[in-house]
C-alpha cells in the first residue's frame, strides 16, 4: 500500500504538466481510500484550537453535558463517552466529541428541514472565552479546504472542475473534536482489537465525500489495505484525506470507502485529541453513479439514493439516531 503526498498549491498555481501530475496522484493514492494533501492553514491556529479542545475535555463531566445538544443526533454539541458504536460492532467506541458546523441562514428551508444539522452550535463559551469563533474560523477554513481538494476529485473522475461545488456550497459539513481518554480507563464493554491493542474507535468507514483530518496529538490512526492494518500519520503541513460511503457511490466504486479505526499502542499510556471535519453535500444531493464513471468494464453498481436518506441510516447503525443523542 502507498499513500501518495500530493501539494494542493500545485494544482492551483502550477502549469497543465504540474496539474495532470497532482490529479493522478490523488486518484491513485484514493484507490487505497487515503492521501496527503499539503495545505496552508497555518499550524500555530491548529495548535490554538487544540489547546481549546484539551481545556474543554478536562472540564468535570457535569459542566461538558451543559454542551449537550439534544435531538441533534450526534451533529452538534457535546457527545458522551459509549454512545457512538461503529456499524455492525456491539461495543461502544472509547471516546467522546464535540460537534459543530455552519447553521442555516436564517429562514432558510433547510433549517426548517433539517434542524439536526443545520442548527446552532453548541460551544463552551462561558467556560472557554473565545473558543466560538476559534472553532467557527477553523470549521470554515477546512471546508474551504476540502472544496479546493474536490475540484481536483472532480478532473479525475472526468467531470468538470466544479461538478462539486454546488453540492457542498450549502453540504451539511461536520467539524468534530475527539476526545479519545487513556485505554486504562476504558470499561470492559469497550470495542477492542485484535491482538495486544485497544481500540478507542473501532473498524469503519466515513458516510460523508470526503474527511480531512490535519494531524491528532498522539498515534492511533489506521487504515486498512488488501495487506492489512497500517499506521498512519500524515506528515507536517499536511491533512490526511479519506473517501466516504457517498464519493464511493457516486463514483461508482472507482474511489473506494477508506476503511479506518483508531488503536491505542499496548504502552500507550495517554491520551489522544484530533479534530476531523466530514464534508457532506446538501441533504437534497441525489447520489448516482457520475455518467463519466460507468462503463462496460464498470458498469453501474448502485441505484440512487438522497443523501440525506443514506445519512439517516448510517446514524441509525451508529447508535446516534436517538434523541438522547
């Protein structure tokens, strides 16, 4: 397995040669679901919201619980430790979130029709000054991010560079800080690997496009390959970049789910933060196979489907469908 590092300042200042160059690194590196993209928001903001993040998660539970957002579904505000459940697995993951995004324009129809993940966030204001508009600043500067990332998406799948620009202008973007405690605190009931290792969040694959992950504190990201389980750690200045359920279906399987999980090492004795944000379309987004991606070698694999359908169902196999959540 290769993951490939791709400059995505390459592809938007450099020639046709550079450009051609950086799209088939992309796709050939997201045929294993994974690839680095070098990006330019700046490590000392990373580092300011980190040290947010950390003061939140240290907070006693009963003051956290005050974030809480229910009836959100998991989309907004604080999440505790043993609710999210990866698809198909009986154990709670060992972590817990905050969750945030970009609400609805006032009196605009998809808060109306999506209040889960269109609404408010949920922040510790009170307790952390300023930390609204840190978290808000770095929501938007990852989804600008991940717009720029698409477009090169889009030129690899044969479709025009801004096929999916529309999708996300107003896409349902999660931004989510995960809190992963030591492993020696975890219960018994927590999710855990094969072999010496814990898992503070088990085997699964993302619901959304694309996932961009900047860097995380500690070790513990793995991907999964036709060889196995690898670490992973994307190098400085860099965002590791995974495909989800929806890119995979509308390009037909071309780009496969990046299959993942989060392992504690067995001398692993900390704890681990990283802040990741899933980029999601607009819940109205028909996903069908893209013309340009079906063919007699490949024909068409999947029917269609809303996106907000398929995200419902996702949260409902992840344990975040209720309204305690």
């Amino acid at each position: 397995m290769e993951i490939l590092d791709v400059a995505l300042l390459d592809f938007e200042h450099g020639d046709e040669i550079q450009k051609k160059a950086i799209i088939d690194g992309v796709m050939r590196s997201l045929a294993t679901g994974f690839v680095f993209v070098a990006h330019d928001f700046p490590e000392s903001d990373l580092d300011d919201c980190y040290a947010q993040l950390q003061t939140f998660f240290a907070l006693p539970q009963t003051t956290k619980d005050l974030s809480a957002a229910p009836g959100s579904r998991g989309q907004r505000g604080y999440t505790g430790l043993l609710v999210e459940t990866a698809a198909g697995r009986s154990g709670a993951d060992w972590k817990e979130m905050l969750n945030w995004g970009e609400p609805a324009p006032v009196g605009h129809p998809l808060g109306r029709s999506y209040p889960d993940r269109y609404g408010e966030p949920v922040f510790p204001e009170a307790e952390i000054p300023g930390i609204s508009a840190r978290l808000m600043e770095f929501h938007r500067r990852i989804a600008d991010l991940q717009r720029r990332f698409l477009r090169i998406v889009a030129l690899g799948l044969g479709a025009h560079v801004s096929f999916f620009d529309s999708i996300v202008e107003r896409g349902a973007t999660l931004t989510r800080a995960v809190h992963y405690p030591p492993m020696k605190n975890a219960p018994e009931n927590a999710s855990k690997a094969p072999g010496n290792g814990h898992v503070w969040a088990a085997e699964h694959g993302d619901i959304n496009l694309v996932t961009a992950l900047p860097r995380a504190t500690a070790p513990g990201l793995q991907v999964k390959t036709e060889e196995g389980w690898f670490d992973v750690t994307p190098p400085e200045g860099h965002a590791v970049v995974n495909t989800g359920m929806m890119l995979e279906h509308l390009s037909n399987g071309v780009l496969p789910t990046g299959i993942h999980r989060v392992v504690a090492r067995p001398d692993q004795t900390g704890s681990r933060l990283s802040v990741v944000q899933f980029c999601h379309p607009t819940p109205s987004t028909i996903l069908a196979p893209m013309a340009s991606c079906v063919t007699p070698r490949n024909p068409e694999r999947y029917g269609t489907i809303s996106a907000a359908d398929r995200l419902d169902e996702v949260l409902w196999q992840i344990n975040l469908a209720g309204d305690e959540n």
